[in-house]
C-alpha cells in the first residue's frame, strides 16, 4: 500500500482513534450523523480543496496521533474502504502534507463537505 510503512499499525490506529464512529468498514452510522467512508472517500481526491479536506475534519485533524501516523492512517484508510475511487495520480499524503493542514480548523465543516459533494457531481 503506497505511503503505510506497517499497514498493522494503521490498522490499531483506525479501531483506537477511528472506528467507535466510523465502524470497522467505513460505513458510518444508519442516521447518517457519520458519512460512509467505503467505497465513497476516494471520491474527495477528485475535486479541488478535497486533499486538504480529509486531514481538516476534526477527527482527523485533532486526532492524538503524529503528523507522520495521521498520514499513514488517511493514506490506509483509502486503501482498504475506498480504493476504487483513488484517482490514479494520487500522490499518497505525507508528513507535511498533515503539518500544512491539520491545523487549520474548518469554520464550518458541514458546508465545506457540501460544497465538495457538489463538486463531485
Ligand atoms: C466522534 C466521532 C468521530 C471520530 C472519533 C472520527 N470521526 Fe471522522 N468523521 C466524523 C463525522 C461526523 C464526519 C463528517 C464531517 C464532520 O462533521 O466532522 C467525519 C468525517 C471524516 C472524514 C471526511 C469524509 C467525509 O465524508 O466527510 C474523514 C476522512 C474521516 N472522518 C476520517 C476519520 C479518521 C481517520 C478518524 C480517526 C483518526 C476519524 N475520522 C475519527 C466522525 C468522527
């Protein structure tokens, strides 16, 4: 998997920090409080401003993890709920990648993810 030195780490840090609102395959919650991850996310990587997206939201980006985990984490994540929808020039995110965006926080992050959405179609 392109940018998860150790997919198992990854892997603890998803059900850790991760799963309790994602679920184990991404598939977020019935009411839909917590979007689907599988076979969906890939899809933020095809539309301007969704890269930085994915490490702005708040459990992503207030996440206690490393700026060097959180990419691994994110770029794990794609891979095993959402590959089929990583567009094939996706540079796997790294390190500065995360300390160029984690720390600034969406105003509002509902709209943001809308704005996207709409992008995508
Ligand atoms: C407290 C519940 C919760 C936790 C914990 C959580 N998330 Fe989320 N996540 C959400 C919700 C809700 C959204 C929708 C955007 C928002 O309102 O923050 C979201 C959005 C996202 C998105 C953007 C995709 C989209 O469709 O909006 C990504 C990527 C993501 N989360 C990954 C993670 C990762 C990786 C972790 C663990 C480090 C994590 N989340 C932890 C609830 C959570």
């Amino acid at each position: 998997m392109p940018g998860v030195d150790n997919p198992q780490r990854a892997h603890v840090n998803y059900i850790l920090n991760c799963q309790g609102c994602h679920g184990p395959e991404g598939s977020g919650s019935a009411d839909g409080d917590v979007p689907r991850m599988k076979d969906f996310l890939g899809n933020f990587l095809n539309v301007e401003g969704g890269r930085e997206f994915l490490i702005r939201v708040p459990g992503v980006a207030s996440a206690p993890l490393s700026d060097t985990a959180i990419a691994e984490l994110l770029n794990w994540t794609l891979h095993t709920q959402s590959p089929d929808q990583i567009p094939e020039d996706f540079l796997p995110y790294n390190e500065s990648d995360v300390i160029q965006w984690r720390r600034k926080t969406l105003g509002d992050v509902a709209h943001e993810r809308e704005r996207l959405i709409v992008r995508m179609r």
